[in-house]
C-alpha cells in the first residue's frame, strides 16, 4: 500500500472517468493501467483511467464517478493504493454529537468546537459532523453537516466514513438503546469508533487497581461505601470527597471533616453558592445525606482527601488534556492549573475556580523545583492513559486527567474523564495548546483510517 497526497478537480463530463496527472499516476504505480477502482468511505465503483499531461499530482473526477460514490468536494485530499487497482480517497471522518439541529447552531454549545474541527481538518481530510438520526443504515450512508469556506455549514449525503469520533454530549444520550445498537453496528463494519463512551468513576478506579504501578497515583477509594467504611476512611484520614460516581462538573461532590472534640463538617454546593454544616455525630451526617439523595447514594464513591499544594489558601489541581498523536502514542497537549474559589469543594471554574498555567502555579509552591514537579507530573500522566487503555476494551484517543500534587510532590489522580470540557484552552495562554488538540484530534483520525502521512509534496 502506497499513501499520496494530491489536488482533486471535478469535471462536467458525465462518463465514469478518472483523469490523472504523470506524478500522480507514478506515484500511484498505476502507470499503463487502463481501469480503476475508485473507494470513498465503503462505496467503490470501477472507471476508466486517463493520463493527463499535468504538473503535480492532479486528480480529475468526471460527474458520473463524482456523483457514483459522492464524493464532497474538490481540493487537497490523501490517496491509498490498495490492492487490484483500488484507490481510496479520504479519509471520511465523522464527529458524532448531538444538539437541536438549527441552522446557525446545529450541535449547540459544542458547534463552535465543532467548527473549530471541521475548518482545521477540511486541508487534510474529508471531514464531517452527524447526529445519530442522520444515518440511514440500509443505504450505509449518512446525511452529514459539511462547512463551507465561509464558515456556515452545508449537508451532503457521503458514504459511511472511515472512522468516527465521538462528541456524544451527555451521559443520558450515550446510554440510549439506539446508541448502543449504533456502536455495535459500526463495530461489526470494522469502522473505528473512539472515546466509546463517558467514563465512570467506579469503573476507572477498578480498572487501575489490575496495574499496580499506576494504581500508586490513586488515592484510597471505595465504590458504595458502607456507614462503617465512611466513618473508617474519615477517622483515619480526616477528610474525604464524597462524590456520585457518574457526576461531572463538580455536581454534587461532598468535602466531609472528621475534628475530633469539635465534630463532622459537610462542604458541598446548592443554588450556586458554597455551604458549610457542622453535625454533633456521624450519624447526624449520615441522615443528611441520605435526606438529600436517598437511594442515589448507592453511586457514590468515598475518597481520600489529599493536602493539596495551595496558593493563598486555596487548593490546586490541574487538568492534564491527553491525546493519542499520529503514531498512536500518548502525549500531553495541554496543562491547565485550576485554582479553587474561596469555600468551594472543587476547582471548578464554574464553582468560583480560577485558571493559571502550569508554569504559574508550580513556580509559585515550588519555585525553581518547578519545572522538575510538572516534568515527574507529565511523565505520570502518560502512564495513567497506558494503563488506562491497556485495561480499557476500547479505541481511546482523548483523556482529561485530574491530577494532584501535594505538599511532599507527591501525585495523585482523581478522576479520568473519556469526553474531557475544553474551557482550559479559553486561557489566553493556552490557546496554541487548544489548536495543538484539534490537530491531534486529526492526526489520530488519519492513523485509525490507515491514512497515515508519508507523501506530501
């Protein structure tokens, strides 16, 4: 298999005819052949091959071909030589998510990242965004929100594509009969399907207790804790997180507070603000949360507090953004230091958190151990996502690590979160991290399609 990269023209004659440049025809070893078969996505048709005395590699599609397996547009695009003449253009990457459908806004609060993807990729790829209900199965086919130059989106009908990546927005549109029947049928087509679904708390931690070398990151945690394991944890440790197992966004995680002679302390957030409750008993705790939530708490897990590094007070954490790259390698692509808001449980910025990079908040703890700490800390954060993906059954590409490092520079990993949020890079110096993701994102499309870069020029 030979991989190329060339200029594809449309032509008006209606034939089933594929003109193509010398380069090109060299470089695709289709040199005095006379028939072709043309692929995108899963459809193939054959057409008659014509030289065209050209400089570069130039491909021109007469309509019959263009129209025959639906080719989307003109411009740079990639070229496999495979077997018995077989070429395939693309790769045909899909982004799947959700939202309205409107005009302007068709994926909702995710369309602007989702432009972001198809603006960057549209130079290297045959790149699209659908929702589940854009797919007709028995035609193998999907009606796919392509943008155009000018930045608005424009839907065509393209073959099944070559891999997916998935955006899928929440927990509850994931678990959905139909999106399970979707990732098994893509399954059974052998189409990469990656960041299968939302992770669980309880399910990363059990994972990561089979690797003994990454488990050391993790703090003690149990999954449905009983009163007597709650009140273990909080005489030995004196602080833990209570938080829901398949929570996000910091909602309705606990900091409980074992003092002794002064009593128990429950921290959590309602209506927006910080609260703080005090109680005489562990018992008296106990009510309060079962009060609150009832039978929900049978997906909690317990956790032990870490005394995080602070700055004026107030607890750090930092977001690891983690991606696969186009060798199928874990790298860090992007480090945002989150700063915990006054009173609040979380660093969340939504909770009253603030950003700083890296550089920021370790020179301000450790200062010229700095760039040592965030070295050990990127070269722990790599070996969480390999353990992660070697105990995880499927394709990851993408992860968040919510990391940790306390006094002693000792680090720790929280949570692990499959769709990670994008707000770090709204950091003006992030920015260059936040493009360095998408391109990421693209490369690893590229290497699950097997369209990986060899031949540019």
């Amino acid at each position: 298999m030979s991989l190329t990269f060339c200029n594809l023209h449309f032509t008006k004659q209606p034939q089933r005819v594929v003109y193509v440049s010398g380069a090109l025809m060299k470089s695709l070893k289709l040199t005095g052949k006379k028939n072709i078969r043309l692929r995108l996505g899963r459809d193939t048709i054959p057409a008659l091959i014509k030289p065209i005395k050209r400089a570069g590699k130039h491909m021109f599609l007469a309509s019959g071909v263009k129209t025959a397996i639906k080719v989307p547009k003109t411009g740079g695009i990639y070229l496999r030589n495979l077997q018995n003449d077989e070429v395939q253009l693309g790769p045909l990457v899909g982004v799947l998510s959700d939202g309205p459908g409107s005009s302007t806004q068709p994926f909702g609060s995710r369309t602007g990242f989702i432009k972001q993807l198809l603006r960057e990729g549209s130079n290297k790829c045959y790149i699209f965004a659908f929702m589940p209900r854009d797919i007709n199965w028995q035609q193998e086919q999907v009606y796919g929100y392509f943008l155009t130059e000018g930045g608005k989106f424009e839907r065509k009908m393209i073959p099944l594509p070559d891999v997916v990546y998935n955006r899928l927005p929440s927990r509850r549109a994931e678990t959905s009969p139909y999106i399970s029947q979707l990732r098994e049928r893509l399954a059974r087509k052998k189409i990469p399907f990656f960041n299968w679904s939302f992770f669980n708390k309880s399910d990363i931690y059990r994972l990561l207790e089979n690797d003994s070398s990454a488990n050391r990151y993790v703090p003690e945690t149990h999954n449905n804790p009983t009163p007597d394991q709650m009140r273990d944890m909080l005489d030995r440790h004196h602080f833990v997180y209570y938080k829901p197992s398949a929570g996000s966004l910091g909602h309705g995680i606990y900091r409980l507070t074992y003092l002794p002679k002064r009593g128990y302390f429950a921290r959590y957030r309602r209506s927006g603000k910080n609260v703080l409750l005090r109680f005489a008993s562990f018992d008296s705790l106990m009510r309060m949360l079962r009060s609150r939530h009832g039978r929900t708490l049978n997906n909690y897990i317990v956790q032990q507090g870490i005394r995080l590094i602070e700055i004026d007070s107030c607890p750090i954490d930092f977001r690891f953004h983690m991606h696969k790259n186009g060798n199928n390698q874990w790298v860090v692509v992007g480090i945002g230091a989150k700063q915990a808001g006054r009173g609040s449980v979380t660093t969340h910025l939504k909770n009253g958190g603030s950003l700083l990079t890296p550089q920021q908040a370790l020179g301000r703890v450790f200062g010229t151990k700095a760039d040592e700490v965030l070295l050990r800390a990127k070269g722990t954060a790599v070996k969480l996502a390999e353990s992660l993906e070697i105990q995880h059954r499927h394709l990851l590409g993408e992860i968040g690590f919510d990391l940790g490092i306390d006094q002693d520079e000792d680090i720790w990993m929280f949570e692990a979160n499959a769709k990670p949020g994008r707000s770090i890079f709204r950091h003006p110096s992030l920015r260059a991290e936040g493009k360095a993701s998408v391109e990421h994102i693209l490369e690893h499309c590229l290497y699950l399609s097997k369209f990986r870069r060899r031949d540019e020029t």
